[in-house]
C-alpha cells in the first residue's frame, strides 16, 4: 500500500526503498516515456481497427448500462482508473504492448484478450494514468460526499488486485506534495468546510477488518468488535469501536496516521507494502438545518404565538463509509507461504463472498448472501441498500495480469446494475425545542416574580405614604382645634369678666346716678351687640370646624381609592397567573396531541402491516406505496417520543393508568407499555416495575378487543426473555392467553396471542406445564382463523415445541410419544407441511423433522401420512439445511427404512 514517508504498520517501522519505486509509491499522474505509451496505444488500436474489432456480449459490455441507468440516482456509480507501468513492468514487459486501452472521451474500455480480438467495456468514468487526484476525486467521490451533507449515507470504495493502487487512490495523505492528498483527505476537507462546527458535530472510526475479525485501528486493543443489524431498519452498527470527534483537518490526519500505523501489511512480489486487511473509514455528519417551519399551523393558514414558538431545529444525519480492499492475489504470483499465505485465503474469501453478493443484487436473486462474511455485512447498506455508493476499480497494463484485470473489469461491470433506495435521514431535535421552552418558562417565572416584587413593594409604599398622611392630618386637626377652643375660651373667659366688673361697678353707681340710667342702657345694648358679635365668632369657628371635617373626609376618600388600586392591581396579578395557568394547560395539550399523533401512526404501521399478499384492493396499491414509507420514517420520531414521554412521566405512572376508569386512558397506557416492551434496554425495568402483572390482570379483566391486542403483543415482546417466560407461566399466562383466543374475532388479537404462545413454546423446562394448561390445544384453536399471520404464529409455535422435544428426546429427559402427537396437531402439521405461504411451510417442515427424530413417533407418523411429507422435504425443500435435516433423519430411523422398503421405494 501507498505511504508518503515512515509509517508504521502492526508496531513495526518501515521505510521507503531507496532506489527502488513502486507503482503506488509514486504519483499516478507521472510515467517515465508518455509519447511511448501513447504509440503502444495508438498501435493497438491500428491493429485492432485491421482486424475488425469485436465487442464482447451484452451481458459483458457495460456500455448498455452506464447509459440506460445514468438517470437512476441510486445506482452503484463505478470508475475504473489506470496504474502506469511500474519500474519492474517496464523491463520485463518492455516488448509487449499494453493489456487494455482507455478512450476516456467515450468512457470506454479496450480489453486485448490477443493481437487480434478485444473486449469493449463501458463504465461510468474513465481514468487515464494521466488523471490527478483531484480529477479522481471530483469524479468519484465529490457527488458522495455532498449527499453525505445533505442526509444521505454514502460509500466510497477501492477494488482491484494488490498493487494496482487503491491506497494511493484512496488514503495518501500528502504530506509532501498537497496535490498527492487521496479521496479520505479531500472529502474530510469538503465535510469541514460544509459544516458549522458551533451547531454540527463530525465523528470518524477507523478500523480494519483482519482474519475475519473486525479490529479498532484507533484502540488496538479492541480487536473483536461486534457487528450489530437493526431487524427493523436494517441498519449496521458497530456499538464497540472507537468514536472520536473532529474539530480540524489537522487532527484528523494524526487520526489516520494513528491508525495506519496499527493496519496490517506484508512485503509480497507483488507489492512491497501489500495490505493483509480492509480498512473501513466511517464519517458520522450531524448537521442542524436551520430555517425550517413546521406544518403545525391551522388549515387557514395562521398558527397560534405557541405555535410559532415550537419550531424545532431539522436534522440530518449522514454516514460516509470509505471501504479500502485488500488486493487480490493469486498465490503462485504472490509467493505467499505461512501466515502470509493463510492472510491471502482469508482476503480471497471475504472478496469472493463480496462478489457473490453483487451477483445476486445483478441479477434481482431472491436470496442474496449477504451473511457469508463479516465484510459483506459491514456493506450491506453500500449494495442494494439506502447509500449512495461510489466505486473505483484500478487495473493495471500488464499482459502478465490479464486475468486478475479481467476479474476486477467483471466485478465493476456487474456492481453497475446495482441500485440502492436513496433514503434521506432526518429528524426534529426536541430536545433543543424542549430546552428553549424551559428556558422561556423560566424567563417568564423570572419576569412575573420581579413585577409581582415590584408591585407589592408600591402597594406598601402607598400604604405607607396613605397611613403618614392620615396621621398629620388627624395631628393637624387636634392641635388646630385644641387652639381654637383655647382660644375661644379665653376670649369667653375675658369677656364675662369684664362684663361682670361693668356690672359690679354700675351696680354701686345705680344708686348715684340713676340719672345715667339711659347710658346705662346703652351700654347694655353694646354688650348685647358685644354678645351677638361673640356668637358670630363662634359660629365661624364652628364653619372652621366643619371644613375641616370634610378635609378629613376627602382624606378618607383618597384612602378608599388608594385601596380601589390596590385592588385593581391584585386583580391583574390574578389574570397574569390564569394567563400562565392557560399557557401551560397549552403546552400540555400540545404534548397530548403529539402522543396521539404517535398512537395514531404506530396504529396504522400496525393496519398495514396486518395486510397480508393479496388483501389490498389494486387500485389502493399506490396509496399503500405512499403511505408506508411516511409511516416507517415515523417510527424514530415515535420512538423519541415514547423514551421522552418514559423519562418525563416515569414507568410506575404509566402503569397505573392501566387502572385507570376511563377506558381511552387504558387503551394509551397499554400502547405506551407495548412501545417500550418492544425494546430489550426497557423489558427487564417493565418486569421488575410490576408491569407483567398489570399486563396480565388487564388481558383478564378488560373486555375491550383493542387493550386484549395491544396487551397480548406486549406479553409476546416480553416473553422472548426465558426468565420472564417462567414469570407468565407463573401467574397463569397461558390461562389468560387461551381465554383470549377462544374469545377473540380480530385476526391481528390472535396473532399477537399466538406469538406469545409461540415464544413460551421455546422453553425447554415449560413443555409439560405449558401443554398441561391448553397452551397446545390453544394454538390448534387458533388455526380456524385461517389468517395467514395467525397460521405463521402457530406454525412456529408448533415448531419451537418439536425442537424442545427433540432436543429432550436426544438428552435423554423425555420417553414416550410427542405431546404434540397426543393432542391431536400432526394431521394439522401434514396438511399444512406444503402451505403456499413460505412462513408457514418453513416452520412446517421443521417441526416435521424434529418429531420424526423420535423413533417413537415413527409408527404415528406413517399412519398419518406425515413420512410422504418427509421424504418431499428431504428431496424438494428450498432451503439446504432443513432438506439435509430431513434426509438424515430418514436415513437414521429403522422404522422408516423398513417402510420405504416395504413399499418399495428406493431411498
């Protein structure tokens, strides 16, 4: 493999050869005589054109499909690239022309199987010797990566024999010569510069697939990493590797220099550095897109300032897969011996099982053997998946490796009829919704305790301002009419006495002058003006008093308006906590429609999924084709929702609403219950919370069809783990699940009762409990249904059942006939042994075969017609192992032997 400088490789150090240059050693784009190679070609091409070129046949030439399916978005893109001759080629092949021709503005391949004839092949791109590395890369990989940005997963990879160039192709880091970079460099540039690193995150894991074992090239301790596949969607995960996160360009390349140094390589004749492991390069892309409105608006158009509000922010997650394969050898070519040579079966083997598998996708095989090797699994998504994949085949010129270059022509010309589903991975991130609504809430708590402060706080400076006024009113008053009346009564005081010494004294002169009696008089009646002048004043005093009554009054009225606004002010601190009450109650409807809408949509992947072949009306075909899609790209939003509604209301709430009076409140309760059991992280919580128990109570006492379905396929969830499958026998599980099924009319009830009754079927220590509670005669009930899902359930009940009698048969634990034979199931299983319905045929013909291991069963067997069932799967069965099972099982029974041969048939 290609290295710029010294690298290290399974600990040891190399260096580059002096005197020696190889052909991935040096750049692509450089040969040492062009004018030459150009003759050689233009030579090859007079010859060709004398003799009269033939084209190979339509299913070798790739010209027909390059061009029919250059419309079709998911098919497998596939360049070829050309290594110039090495410094060895050159002298041993100095008299020989070159292998293949390129014609590049045709995108068009020549391959010289002799002086005379020559193959034709077309492909999507063709590159020369010539081509630089930012030409490979703008053709291969460019369009990958931007699909990678924009949500897409997308693969990038290397094929062709050891030696031809891949690693140069695909990880030269150009550390040297920034022209050199390979594809990994520049896509993680493009990936970098498309990114926003405040809001969007890059993570890489590197590792090499070695001896069939999947090694972390960042953490070489962590050599046995499991392969994990979603059953639903498909997908791949690796759970084990090592997942760093990138922030520059910089520390990516020490990322790949720490891993190349880790990646196994041997010196063979035909490369010096040849790579003894795949290498596989995983980009995770997380991008926020930002600028998106959801369609939570009313049919009018407007939408509430709640709505407004919850405006979560888009993302798109894209995985970009970057796949360097070992080369392949030919070991008499190689010269690999030893561990060499057994490294060189190994990468033969996973190619060969990657070449079977593009054959299959080639020709739309019905099976395609994606589980032959840990490297067709780790591709399953590149080839007939969701991914948008790139592939570059390099060849090189010499005559020497036609062979091998034919191979590698084959594989990119059949890798080109294969098309992928381009699915586009995007999802709401609530959390961040969820956060910004906490931090609006709080904002608002904060806002209405600092204005109720503030309000509270002027309340009782008016009340303090109201009270000080009142007082100096009240002392002003006293003290003005302390004064007043003191006043008065001085005055009062004074004039009595002067009066009284006026009388005094004209009381000693009356008798004097009686003659002054007259001006007597008048003084009287200037005393009596005195007196009514007196009288006036104190009338006004009295005015003077009742003012200030009414001043005081007016007082009391400021202070009754001063209580009217604080009032007033209380009121609107009142409608301000009904306007927060109201907002919450809002929220919390939002929340409850957006369960409903989760129910809802898990109820109609539910409704389409019951609708088996031949159950939909043709002309609602394009419907379902719609609406299937839309309800399998729900399921990670509902799964979010369910483990959001899980960690924010609790499992020990949720299971008390299965008691619940209202009967609507039942029925979501026991959907969320059935969510989460559909998880394996939420079983063993739901059983130690006591949520079996209250599954098993409610299928007993509920009467509702739909609490008896969902209830029913939680219990099947939960009854995949062999300790919770005791717990329901335990508590008479099977009791309550016959009851149901002799109950039940709605086929999707039964199967959901039949899959849990299957499951418990599979318990090697409950077979006599099982079948002594009427789980057995249960499961034959089911069978007058006549659905086929519900015949499947019961099918594979039957079969788990046959197996663990078999297997206790074979142990020794059992003797006598089977239980299943005595309850009357065998003239059911040979009816149904050759059922249209592949579900039902297979697990048929499996329990057929474990009941006739028993040669106590034989004699039942035959007389029931069950041998002639046997020898058809041992000759006609489509599936190898059970057609082997079959075979032997009679080649080992005595009891059929002699039939066989009583009947003379020749076995």
């Amino acid at each position: 493999m290609a290295s710029g400088g010294a690298n290290y490789r399974n600990g040891t150090q190399r260096n580059s050869l002096k005197g020696t240059t190889t052909a991935t050693d040096r750049q692509l784009s450089m040969n040492s005589n062009p004018s030459k190679a150009a003759l050689k070609n233009k030579s090859l091409s007079s010859v060709g054109a004398s003799s009269g070129l033939r084209k190979s046949s339509p299913g070798s030439l790739g010209g027909g499909t390059a061009k029919d399916d250059a419309g079709v978005p998911g098919r497998v893109r596939v360049a070829v690239r050309l290594r110039p001759r090495n410094a060895e080629e050159s002298v041993a092949d100095a008299d020989f022309a070159d292998c293949v021709e390129l014609q590049p503005e045709f995108k068009r391949l020549k391959l010289r199987k002799n002086n005379w004839d020559t193959d034709t092949y077309e492909f999507d791109e063709v590159l020369t010797e010539f081509a630089s590395q930012k030409r490979v890369y703008e053709v291969v990989a460019k369009p990958v990566v931007e699909s990678v940005l924009d949500g897409y997963n997308g693969t990038v990879m290397a094929y062709g024999q050891t030696g031809t160039g891949k690693t140069y192709t695909l990880g030269r880091l150009g550390e040297e010569d920034t022209a050199d970079r390979g594809i990994i460099v520049r896509a993680m540039e493009d990936i970098l510069a498309g990114v926003s690193l405040e809001s969007d995150s890059v993570s890489v894991s590197y590792l090499q697939l070695y001896m069939e074992s999947l090694q972390d090239l960042l953490d070489p301790t962590n050599d046995n990493i499991s392969i994990v596949e979603d059953p639903k969607s498909g997908d791949v995960s690796l759970p084990g590797a090592t997942l760093v996160e990138i922030r520059d360009q910089q520390s990516f390349l020490e990322l790949l220099q720490l891993g190349e140094a880790h990646r196994y390589a041997a010196n063979t004749r035909l490369n010096t550095e040849s790579s003894r492991s795949h290498a596989l390069l995983m980009v995770h892309v997380k991008r926020s897109v930002k600028g998106r409105e959801l369609a939570h608006s009313s049919q009018n158009g407007n939408s509430t300032n709640i709505a407004k509000s919850l405006r979560p922010t888009l993302v798109r997650k894209g995985k970009l897969v970057v796949v360097d394969l070992a080369g392949s050898e030919r070991i008499d070519k190689s010269g690999s011996e030893g561990h060499t040579l057994e490294e060189a079966k190994s990468i033969n083997l996973s190619l060969i099982a990657l070449g079977k598998c593009i054959n299959a996708l080639a020709e739309n095989s019905a099976h395609v053997p994606v589980r032959d090797s840990k490297l067709t699994r780790l591709l399953r998504d590149s080839f007939g998946g969701t991914a948008r994949t790139s592939l570059v085949i390099t060849i090189g010129p010499s005559p020497r490796h036609r062979g091998e270059t034919t191979s590698t022509i084959m594989f990119g010309q059949r890798a080109m009829k294969v098309e992928n589903m381009l699915k586009l991975k995007e999802e709401f991130d609530y959390k961040s919704l969820a956060r910004k609504l906490d931090i609006q809430l709080d904002k608002l708590i904060m806002e209405h305790e600092r204005k109720q402060k503030a309000f509270e706080e002027e309340i009782e400076r008016i009340t303090t301002d109201t009270q000080n006024q009142i007082s100096e009113a009240e002392r002003n008053y006293a003290d003005a009419m302390e004064k007043e009346r003191l006043k008065y009564q001085k005055d009062y005081m004074e004039s009595i006495k002067k009066l009284e010494e006026k009388w005094m004294m004209n009381q000693h002169k009356l008798g004097e002058r009686k003659d002054q009696m007259a001006s007597t008089a008048q003084e009287v009646a200037e005393l009596k003006k005195l007196l009514s002048k007196e009288t006036s004043l104190r009338k006004a005093a009295e005015e003077e008093i009742n003012n200030l009554k009414s001043q005081l009054a007016q007082l009391k009225m400021s202070e009754a308006s001063a209580n009217s606004e604080s009032l007033k002010l209380r009121k609107m601190l009142e409608d301000e906590a009904y306007r927060k009450e109201k907002l919450e109650g809002e929220i919390s409807m939002l929340q409850t429609q957006l369960l409903q809408l989760s129910f809802e949509a898990d109820e109609t992947r539910r409704r389409l999924d019951r609708g088996g072949p031949g159950k939909v009306p043709g002309d609602l075909d394009s419907l379902i084709s719609q609406v299937r899609p839309q309800v399998n790209d729900s399921v990670n939003e509902e799964k979010a929702s369910i483990a959001n509604l899980f960690e924010q209301v609790g499992l020990q709430k949720i299971l008390s609403l299965l008691e619940a009076e209202d009967a609507d409140v039942r029925i979501h309760a026991v959907k969320v219950v059935a969510n989460l059991a559909a998880e394996e992280s939420n079983q063993q919580k739901i059983v130690e919370a006591g949520g079996l128990t209250s599954l098993l109570l409610l299928l007993g006492s509920s009467e509702d069809e739909t609490i008896h379905r969902v209830a029913a396929g939680a219990i099947a969830n939960l009854a995949m783990n062999e300790t919770n499958q005791e717990l329901i026998m335990s508590e008479g599980g099977i009791r309550l699940l016959s009851i149901t099924a002799a109950n039940a009319e709605d086929p999707q009830t039964l199967r959901m009762v039949a899959g849990a009754v299957a499951n418990l079927c599979g318990n090697d220590k409950l077979q006599n409990k099982l079948r002594g509670e009427g789980g057995i005669k249960a499961l034959l009930g089911m069978v007058k249904c006549g659905h086929p899902d519900v015949l499947a359930q019961v099918a594979r009940g039957i079969a788990n059942f046959a197996k663990c009698e078999s297997r206790a048969s074979a142990q020794g634990s059992k003797t006598g006939r089977s239980l299943l034979i005595e309850d009357g199931a065998l003239p059911w299983i040979v009816q149904n042994a050759n059922n249209d319905a592949s579900p039902i045929r297979r697990h048929i013909e499996l329990a057929v075969c474990h009941l006739a291991q028993h040669e106590v069963n034989a004699r039942d067997m035959i007389t029931g017609g069950a041998l002639w069932e046997l020898v058809r799967i041992s000759q006609d069965c489509s599936r190898e192992d059970i057609r082997t099972l079959a075979h032997r099982t009679l080649t080992s029974s005595p009891t059929f032997l002699a039939e066989l041969r009583r009947l003379r048939i020749d076995y």
